[in-house]
C-alpha cells in the first residue's frame, strides 16, 4: 500500500508541478487565456503557480504532508468557486478540484499510516 501511495504521489506531483504550476510560473498563453475564462487578471497568474509550487512541495515532504494537503485543498476549493461562478462544465472543468482532492488524499492515507488514523478510517491496535 506504502509503494502505491508514493505512486499516487508522484503521478500527482508530476501533475500538478507540470500540468499546473509551470506553465502559470511562465506565463503560457494556455494558462492566460484559462485565467481569463474564469475572471482572474492575468497578473495574478505568477503568484498563484508559486502558491501551487509550495503547496505541493509541502505535500511531497514527509514530514509536511499534512499541512500540504489541506493547503492544496483551499486552492482546489477556490478554483471550484471561480468556475462555479463562471458557469463553466460540471464534471470537467468545476469538479475537476474534487477529483484532485480525492486523489491526494487517498495517496497520502496510503503512504502514511497516520492519517488514517487520525481520521479514523484505520483502526487502531493502539490497547489502552
């Protein structure tokens, strides 16, 4: 499960640093013209791919995986806001964060005992 987990991870990393971050790091018309869509200026672009770029480094680290996650999830969260308020499709533009979301956390259950744990999705042999 631990080695699935670091898979997930990577596939999400791999994404989310590629297919997300860098191209609003360099300004790639793609990334422009989505910003437009949804009713962002353009100059907030940079700073958004640095927030997803420390976000998911804080997810890959071990050790801030936790504070990661849900950092990463109030991005998703905004991004589903800004395309429910542009009307834009349901299942391939606005629940695409939810999807995101699922994928990152049952990548991080899989690889961390803990969170299951502390979630209370594992149970614990913990005897009192």
């Amino acid at each position: 499960m631990k080695k699935a987990g670091w898979l997930m991870t990577a596939f999400f990393a791999l994404f989310m640093l590629v297919g997300s971050a860098a191209p609003k790091l360099l300004g790639a018309q793609v990334a422009t013209d989505a910003m437009t869509n949804i009713g962002w200026p353009a100059q907030h672009l940079f700073i958004i791919g640095v927030i997803e770029l420390a976000c998911t480094v804080l997810f890959v680290v071990p050790r801030t995986a936790l504070i990661g996650a849900v950092l990463l999830m109030g991005l998703f969260g905004g991004a589903i806001a800004s395309h429910l308020r542009v009307d834009s499709p349901l299942f391939s533009h606005t629940l695409f964060g939810i999807y995101l979301g699922v994928w990152m956390w049952v990548s991080l259950w899989l690889r961390d005992n803990s969170v299951g744990k502390s979630f209370h999705f594992t149970k614990s042999t913990d005897k009192v």
